[in-house]
C-alpha cells in the first residue's frame, strides 16, 4: 500500500513516553499516514504499548514495525525507515516527543501549493527544569536551486539541528542515498545539515509542530553529568569531521564560505566546552587533539577567494594553525570574551 506519508519513529527504551508519542501522530488530521516504528530493543515495554496501540487504534491498521535483533543505535533504525517507508514525503520523530495534531496537514498544504521537496516546521524545546526555548523560523519559500542552503548556513545555527519536524520527499535521499552516518551523537545534526545541498524547492513555516521533550537520560545531556568519558566527546567531533570531509565537493558553491564557518565555529564551541568542562572528561583531552579538530575544511586557497565571511574563516583558519598550546589559549580567551566558558 502506498501512503502520502510516512511518520518514522525509533523506539528504544521511551516507555514512559511512548503513547503520547504515538497518539500525537496517529491522531493527525491528514489522512494517508503509514507510521514506522523500528523496535530497536530496549526491552523496556514500549514496544508492548506500541502494539497495544497497534491493536485498539482506529488507525492502528497503518501502523507497521520493524524489529531489530539487537540494539543498532537511532542511526540504523532512521536508515532502515527511510529504506522501507512506503510515504512518498518521509517524517521523522523522536519517540518521546509530540506533535500538533495538523502538522502534517499544514506542511503537505504547503508542499503541494509551492511543489516543493520539503517543508521546516518551528517547534518548541522543553528544558529539564521546565523552561521553553521556541525555534522559530520566518514564513519564507526558498524556490531556487541552493537557496535553502544559502539560508541555512547564513549564520551559525541557521537551521535546525534536529533531524525532527520537516517533512522531505523520500525519492531525493535515497536518489541521493543520502544517510544517518554511523553514530549516536549529533548524527541528526550532520544529515540535515548535508541534507539542505540536495533540495531546491523548500518552504518554511512559523508554525509550532512539534515539541522537543530534553530527557535527563538523553545521549546530548552529558552537561548535566558529573563525569563525561572521552569517549562520547570525540564521537561528537567524529561527526564534525564527516561534514569536513563531505565539504570538498561543494567548494564552487555560493555557500560554501559559510559553511565552512559554520562547520569551524561548531568546532569552537566543543572546544569551549572541552575547556570549560576539562576536569570532567576522562581520559583527558589534549592540547595536542585538541588543535586537530579545529583544522579548516577549506584550503589557504580557497579561503582567499572567498566573497562571503572571508575575515571569519580567515580567523578561524589561523587559530587552528597555532601550536597546540597557543592553539588552546586563544579558544579560552575567545570563549571568555563570548562568555562560554
């Protein structure tokens, strides 16, 4: 059977969350959903609640699971939906977050008004001591080649980190074999980021979609812990050094110099929080290692021909040419003039 659209959701250890999960988005006022789960076996009872739904839902003929044999991590699971999802616009949620029961409605009306790739929704993130913080973007149509990565890197965070909340035609990341790469951190962060480079038509929305629950047990909270293993930050940096590596083919792009700052000031901030949270993290992290991962992804070069942010990338370029140790020591006064560490 074919659907419009298919809502995928990985599951893995969400119990006390999954319900609302689910009915937030098989109460949606668009009709032609498939939602996919993948049960990535956290063996906690989620999936019990899943087919518990599966079962006495109205719609819960259109839900369908996939079923690890063992845990692979969120990464294969987003991979394997967009493998197996029979929607021709693809939909991705966390299992411990919700949407607004027309969220789909208002972003199909939007795909379908401007025939466009994909439609960005706002949404609101719910902090652990109960604060909101609301990402919220322009009502703007980016109809042109490259103008939504344009947008996108105009600034740094220009676009959502988040793999959640935008609805993207399915045929242009498997035409693109566009995938999550192999990692539990900020994997989301480097699909969309690439993702943005292969869609010319895309409409965003000032509407507030979805809501992002900050869980204390979430993999991206280890600012809230006491100890942070070595680990986990460089699995952080692996991540930016995938977004290097797959910079080299856009160079003769409009964007490309910021790009290149944004990827490099993503660098800067883990380093300011590398430093800010030194005696923390174990092993320790080197001046040495440190320095390596603020190596640009452009060259001399290109860097001289820039048109966009050229002083920027300039900057950016010599810190990482320091010696380590002078290296460091400019990222620490340059956070502390920025008030990051």
């Amino acid at each position: 059977m074919r659907y419009d659209v298919t809502i995928g959701i990985p599951v893995f250890r969400s119990v006390d969350f999954i319900q609302r999960s689910i009915e937030s988005a098989l109460n949606q006022t668009y009709e032609s959903i498939e939602l996919l789960i993948v049960d990535d076996r956290g063996d906690d009872g989620s999936m019990d609640v899943v087919r518990q739904i599966q079962e006495s839902h109205p719609r819960g003929e259109h839900i369908h699971i996939i079923s690890h044999q063992s845990n692979l991590g969120v990464s294969a699971s987003r991979n394997d939906i967009i493998e197996k999802a029979q929607g021709d616009y693809l939909y991705f949620m966390d299992s411990d977050d919700v949407i607004a029961e027309n969220t789909i409605e208002l972003m199909m009306k939007k795909i379908a008004e401007n025939d466009a790739e994909i439609a960005l929704g706002s949404y609101e993130k719910i902090e652990l001591d109960g604060g909101c913080y609301i990402y919220q973007y322009p009502a703007l149509l980016l109809l042109e080649k490259d103008s939504l990565a344009s947008f996108a890197y105009r600034k740094y965070a220009g676009i959502q980190a988040s793999a959640c909340n935008y609805l993207v035609k399915t045929s242009i990341l498997r035409e693109h074999k566009h995938r999550f790469i192999n990692t539990n951190y900020w994997e989301d962060f480097v699909f969309t980021f690439n993702l943005v480079t292969f869609i010319s038509r895309a409409v965003l929305l000032p509407d507030i979609t979805y809501s992002y629950i900050c869980r204390a047990n979430s993999l991206s909270h280890y600012q809230q812990r006491d100890e942070i293993s070595k680990e986990e930050v460089m699995r952080n940096i692996k991540s930016i050094e995938h977004l290097k590596k797959t910079s080299s083919i856009l160079y003769n792009k409009v964007y490309f110099p910021n790009r290149c700052y944004n990827i490099m000031m993503t660098d800067f901030y883990i380093a300011c929080n590398i430093l800010k949270r030194r005696n923390d993290i174990h092993p320790s992290i080197s001046d040495k290692e440190i320095k390596a991962f603020m190596q640009h992804p452009a060259t001399w070069g290109q860097i001289c021909h820039f048109r966009h942010a050229k002083i920027k990338n300039v900057l950016l370029y010599f810190v990482g040419k320091l010696p380590p140790s002078f290296c460091v020591a400019t990222i620490w006064c340059l956070g502390k003039l920025k008030k990051l560490i």
